[in-house]
C-alpha cells in the first residue's frame, strides 16, 4: 500500500519523540512516503492527551519528565516498562477515515504479537486497544491531519510500577453495579509481552525484555514492509530539524500547560475524541482505559470491596 522509511528503535527524552513524530508527519506530507518508528524514553515521562487539562498530573519534579501530544486521549507513562511504536501515512486515498487507520496498524501490531507466542492477543478498535486474555497490553492513539496522518501507541513490555504512576497521575475507579474497580489494579493485573512471548533459548528477565522488544520490532517491520524499506538515520541534523518544525507550532510552556496555540482546520481534519480549540477535560483516567467499556473494565480489575 505504501513505501515505508523506518527511523529505527531509539531513546530520546519525551521532548525529542514529541518532535520527532510530527517530523515524521511533515516527511510524509511532503514526500507521500509512510513511516515507521519504535522508540523509549530516557527518563521516565508523563504524557498528556491533546485536549486534557494538566491537572490529570498530580505532581510535577524532577523524577519524570512531562508532555503534550498531538493525540487525544487522556495521561500515559512512558518509561523502561514499555515499547511504543509510531506509523505516519500520506493522506493520498488509501484510507477513506481515521477509523480504517486505526484498524490497519492495530491488525498488523496484534498479528505481530500472535506470531510471537501470544495467541489470545486481538484488536479492540472501539476501545483504541489491543488486549490479551480479555486485558489491555497496549493502547494508541490518533492524528488525522489534512495531509497526512498518524497512529501512535505503546506495547507493556514488563510491569508498570503502579505506585509510582499514581503517586505522579491520577488513576480513576468506577463504580459498576455495587461494585468499586480501579486502573490501579488493571495496571497491576495487565499482562506483559517479555512474560509471554516465545524465546528460541532460555534468556534471563533482563535479557528477555530487551529480545521482546526487538522481536516486535522485526515482526512488525517484516509484515508491513516485507523488508522492503528504505532506514533514516537519527543524527543532531534531523533533531534539530524536528525541534524547529515544533518551535514553529507552538512553544513548550503554552502548549503543555494551556494546549495553545491548538492546532486549526487547516492543518487538522480530526483529532478522534477531541475539538481542536474545546475546553481542556479534567478528571480523565488512566489513557489506556479511558475507551474501555464497563464491561470489559471490570473482567481487567479485582473489586476492591471483594
């Protein structure tokens, strides 16, 4: 369907894959070529939703790092627990709406993980996840801009530390029935692919987390592209190209603290979830549950009055 470009699996500070991603973005406008990128932190990092007020973050010092994204949703962690992946695509026709995105990269990111042992991983595109066992293993998010798109998301690779999360952000409970369930406890009880994935050979934890996160990378490379594609070289030269592509948009202490200036029609047709220039939401949970029904929530969460 596309010619892909892969620009690699690297850490950067939270900062820097902010601006890489709309990088990616403005590549695919201008050169109608679609890109893939997996990528971590270097320091633990909060992200928040496009549209949500910065009041989802609990705290704020020097033990993480803090963002905006262009995607909506609700407030996330990135650290070494977790991988995320990033697709961009020109808007040339192939897809007809954001939901027939959404669908695509999910099939091939499930298909990944059920070719590498986890049998019972499949999409959810209602709830914008990808679950096992019926419980969330990873979520993502979209941006449907006038002339190229993207899907971005996270796989858990190893366990959350879910005291640190909630001690940094707010983890929501609902109330279903008589009974009280939290994403504290679905964060907990979520499964983890360097726990279920197939290893050729016996490989210790640490070993075995670093060999989940290249084996996903290898899956998905190999049934997007069929190994056809072309590699784009990080350097301080495309870094600072992303920083400036940014800077033109909008400036750090705006944009993470009042979303301004928000992105216009002109250059967005749908942010899935979110009015371009809305009031920011307060209260939101946890970004890999916010889509989840009731019903599905409670088979991911012990009930805490059991």
């Amino acid at each position: 369907m596309f010619d892909y470009e892969y620009w690699g699996l690297n850490n950067f500070d939270i900062s820097k894959n902010m601006a890489l991603e709309e990088l990616m973005l403005d590549e695919s406008a201008k050169r109608k070529i679609a890109g893939i990128r997996f990528w971590n932190v270097n320091k633990d990092s909060a992200v928040l939703g496009y549209g949500e007020d910065v009041s989802g973050i609990k705290k704020r010092d020097a033990s993480f790092d803090l963002a905006r994204r262009i995607t909506g949703g609700s407030h996330v962690e990135f650290d070494n627990s977790c991988l995320a992946y990033t697709f961009t695509v020109p808007r040339d026709g192939s897809f007809r709406h954001y939901e027939d995105m959404r669908k695509y990269f999910a099939e091939y990111v499930t298909q990944a993980l059920v070719n590498l042992g986890l049998d019972d991983a499949y999409a959810d595109n209602k709830a914008s996840t990808i679950n096992v066992n019926g419980k969330v293993i990873a979520s993502h998010a979209l941006f449907w801009g006038v002339e190229s798109a993207l899907l971005h998301g996270l796989i858990l690779i190893d366990h959350y530390n879910v005291d640190k999360i909630a001690e940094r952000m707010l983890l929501s409970k609902r109330q279903i029935g008589k009974k009280i369930y939290s994403e504290a406890d679905a964060l907990r009880q979520a499964p983890v692919v360097s726990e279920l994935i197939d290893a050729p050979y016996t490989i210790d934890k640490a070993s075995k987390f670093e060999y989940a996160k290249k084996a996903i990378e290898r899956e998905v490379l190999s049934l997007l592209t069929k190994g056809r594609h072309s590699k784009i070289l990080i350097n301080d030269k495309t870094l600072e190209r992303a920083n400036k592509l940014v800077q033109s948009t909008h400036t750090d202490s705006r944009w993470l603290d009042t979303r301004n200036p928000p992105y216009t029609k002109e250059a967005v047709e749908a942010i899935p979830g979110e009015e371009l220039n809305g009031t920011l939401k307060k209260g939101l949970g946890y970004c890999m549950y916010i889509e989840v029904d009731d019903n599905n929530f409670k088979e991911m969460s012990i009930p805490e009055n059991e």
